[in-house]
C-alpha cells in the first residue's frame, strides 16, 4: 500500500504509471540505474531463457554487457545479495532492521524454527564462522555438516545442514553471499563483506521498503479505485516491444495484472503437461503500455539456438522483442 499521499486516477492512466514506474518505458539508461530504480532484483534458479535478473534487466535496458550485474556485485560491490534478492547498497540500513527483526521476531513457524535450530547448533554455528574467518570465502561443500540430529531429506538442501545453517546466519546477518563459482554461493563473514552503515529499527526499516516499493510500482487498487504515488509520471508510454520475466514486478502481483491489464497470467512450471492452458515457461508481450499476447522462447544451450515453443495473442511485435533477446544472450534465433 502506498505511505505517501496518492491521487487517483483512470486505468488508463495508472497502465502508464505502472509501466514508466517500472522502467519500462525505455528511459533505463544503465544497470546500477535501474536496480535503484527497481529497490532490487529477484533471483531464483529457474532459467529457461535466462535467469531472471538477468531477463528483468534485459526488458528495460536491452542489449547491453552480462556482465555488468556481477561486476557491480562482486567487485565494485554497489549491489549485493540478500535473501535471494539483489539490493542497491544503499538499502543496507533497511535490511539491517529487518535482520535486527529476523534475530528477535518469533511470529512465523519459519522464524521460530530458524531460531531453535541455531539454539541446538551452537557448536555448528562457531565452527561455520571460525571456518569463514580462517578460510573464507567458501563454498558450501567446503564445510563439514556437524549439525545436531540425525539428517533429514530437506526439499531445498537435501540431508546435509551446512546449506540450511548457512542461510539461517546468512539471514541473521553473520555471513554474507560474496560472489559465485558457476551457480554455487560463495560465503564470507558479513563484517568482512558489508560495509559500515547505520541500523534502522524494524518498523523504520518496513515502512522504508513499502515506501521503495509502492514508488517502483506506481500505482494500486483499493476499493475499486487506482491511487497513484505522488509525483508519478503517467506521459504517454514509448511504442517498444519486449517480453517480461514471470517474475518480474510489474506482472508479479497476478490479480493487479489482469485488473491494470485485463490480462490473465499464471506460470505454469508446476502444472502437469496434459493440463497447462499455455507452456512451461511462458513470457507476456509488453508493448507500450498494454500487454498484448505471451510467447514460450527456450535457449538450447547445447546449440546456441533461441526456440519460440509457442505464441498467443497480438504477437505482431514478437520478433522484434525475440531478436533483442536472442542477441543479448549471445545466441542464434531459430524461428523454425
């Protein structure tokens, strides 16, 4: 919900709200730029075309240098990784409160969880950070699992604890994600890797992040009214094709889409074949500000090939956003 005084508007209006708020709009110059812009970027393992940070880069900046993201993470270090999200370093301050929060808080199952699996693993936990300290960084497999208990299948970690334990301090604060090998994490001491800032409390810290997200959002719906922020720039949206990650934040609300967009949108990974209304992975089609059809590109990593499994909608503008796509990453189009 938005914190700072909102206007309503027209859905009309708000559609150009939300996609100019976005940066989406053409107007995204640079990387650093646009996760500022953004508050901060999503991760997750998923890639069928690409990961998506990578793709929620691409639909606002376009063809522009890989690479880039993992310089301003690991060597000028101006972003870093927090809970499976990329953060602007200057949000450091807000997730210290919500770390302050997630070492005090026993609201959730998760956190109480979290916090009597460290009360059981206290010789676990020392000499994880000992480890750090004298070898860091590291990844997890170079650490022994010295957990408490008999092991137990984990849906994320399998039965070695070294990855849960690493995580559970990472969220508390103790260690910090500082760059990759391939997909593997590499861990540090967080008071190696962040640097000095100021804590703000928990609720400083959750009113800052709903102020940074209602901002990047633009728009919301509230008793069947769009309330936009104040000060945001509903001009009219510059006629550019590019297709979004299922994760990406203008469509990542599903209900806000389809009442903003009149477009329907649900990621169907987890759906068995025989009953997916569209594919696998399936991308909506932005173009100005409507969203106008969906395609399911893959990436044959093997060939170098760029494939459209399948197309629905308005995809008069596809080949167009599937050309920038296939040559940001590098690969052949192969439209078959």
């Amino acid at each position: 919900m938005m914190t700072t005084n909102a206007v309503e508007v027209d859905v009309e209006s708000a559609r150009r709200i939300a996609v100019r708020a976005q940066y989406l709009d053409g107007s995204a110059s640079d990387v650093l730029a646009t996760v500022r812009r953004l508050g901060f970027l999503q991760l997750d393992p998923i890639a069928a075309v690409a990961p998506p940070q990578q793709l929620v880069l691409w639909s606002r900046l376009g063809n522009h240098d890989r690479g880039e993201l993992d310089r301003l993470l690991w060597d000028e270090r101006l972003l870093f990784e927090w809970n499976a999200f990329v953060w602007p370093i200057e949000s450091l301050p807000i997730i210290r409160g919500l770390i302050r929060r997630e070492r005090t808080s026993s609201r959730y199952a998760h956190e109480r969880w979290r916090r009597d699996f460290i009360a059981e693993n206290r010789s676990f936990r020392r000499y994880v950070l000992r480890e750090l300290e004298q070898r860091g960084p590291l990844l997890s497999r170079e650490l022994e699992d010295r957990a408490a208990g008999a092991p137990r299948d984990h849906r994320w970690y399998g039965a070695r604890r070294v990855g849960l334990m690493l995580m559970t301090l990472h969220l508390r604060g103790e260690v910090a994600v500082a760059g990759r090998r391939g997909k593997e994490r590499l861990w540090d001491l967080a008071a190696r890797w962040y640097p000095e800032t100021e804590t703000l409390t928990p609720t400083q810290a959750e009113h800052a992040l709903a102020e940074q997200r209602s901002r990047a959002l633009g728009v919301y719906l509230a008793k069947g009214r769009w309330l936009a922020h104040a000060g945001a720039d509903d001009r009219p949206v510059p006629d550019r094709a590019t297709l979004l990650s299922p994760f990406d934040r203008l469509i990542h609300d599903r209900d806000r889409t389809e009442a903003l967009f009149d477009f329907r949108y649900r990621l169907e990974m987890y759906v068995p074949p025989a009953k997916r209304e569209y594919g696998y992975y399936v991308l909506p089609l932005l173009v100005g500000d409507r969203i106008v059809g969906r395609a399911e590109p893959v990436v044959n990593r093997r060939t170098g090939q760029l494939r459209l499994q399948g197309a629905w909608g308005d995809t008069g503008r596809l080949d167009e956003a599937l050309a920038s796509l296939a040559s940001f990453l590098g690969v052949e189009l192969d439209l078959g």
